[in-house]
C-alpha cells in the first residue's frame, strides 16, 4: 500500500513539473499566439473538399440506383404483360399450362367433381 500511494504522489509530482514548465518556456523571446482551435482552422478547407468529393460519390451512387430500380420495375411490368398473353393464348387454344396443374388429390377424385364450362370450351 505505501509503495502505490509513493508511486501515485511522483506521478502527480511530475505532472504538476511539467505543466509548470510549459506554463513558462525559457529561450522564446516573444510568444507565439495560435488560436485554440488551430488544427481544426487547417484542416478545415481540406475536410469540406474531401466531403464534397464523398457525397458527389454517394449522390451518383443513388442516382444510378434509382435509375436501375425504374428500369427493373419496368421489366417486371413488361414480363408480367408477357405471362398474361401467354396465360391467356393457351388459354385460348387449349393448351395445358401452369395454371392447369391438379394435385394428388384432384388427379384420384377427379372423376368425381364436375368439370367448369370455361375448361370445357377451352378444350374444343
């Protein structure tokens, strides 16, 4: 316990040394005034640029994702007109499509429900 309290007491000692002797810095004949903030003042033109350049970056980011979001749409939109015609040609000349697939059960009872008018005009 001695040695940490002798220990913590030459810290304290060494700091309150070195900030009495920067408080007064011998061989500088006139004292340099820097503002308080004076990293903040240098980089300050280069970090606007920088951010300039990151966001014109993210901005064209966007901007073509938002195109290829409207193109796609625009493509799900046209496919789907696509399946529609196609859904309703093989409708049209009876042709056995997707929408015509019967599950297990359907396939063994079958015979037992009756078929719609529109299936058996679809079927000439």
């Amino acid at each position: 316990m001695k040695k940490r309290k002798i220990f913590i007491f030459g810290i304290a000692l060494s700091l309150g040394s070195i900030m009495a002797w920067a408080e007064t810095i011998p061989g500088i004949p006139g004292e340099i005034a820097l503002p308080q903030n004076f990293i903040i003042d240098a980089l300050q033109p280069v970090l606007q640029k920088v951010g300039i350049f990151i966001g014109g970056i993210f901005g064209i980011y966007l901007i073509v994702n938002l195109i290829n979001i409207y193109n796609e749409r625009k493509k799900v939109r046209l496919l789907k007109d696509i399946r529609n015609d196609v859904d309703l040609l093989t409708k049209h000349f009876g042709v056995k499509h997707s929408h015509e697939k019967k599950g297990i059960l359907r396939r063994l009872f079958g015979f037992l429900l009756p078929e719609d008018e529109a299936e058996k005009k679809s079927k000439k």
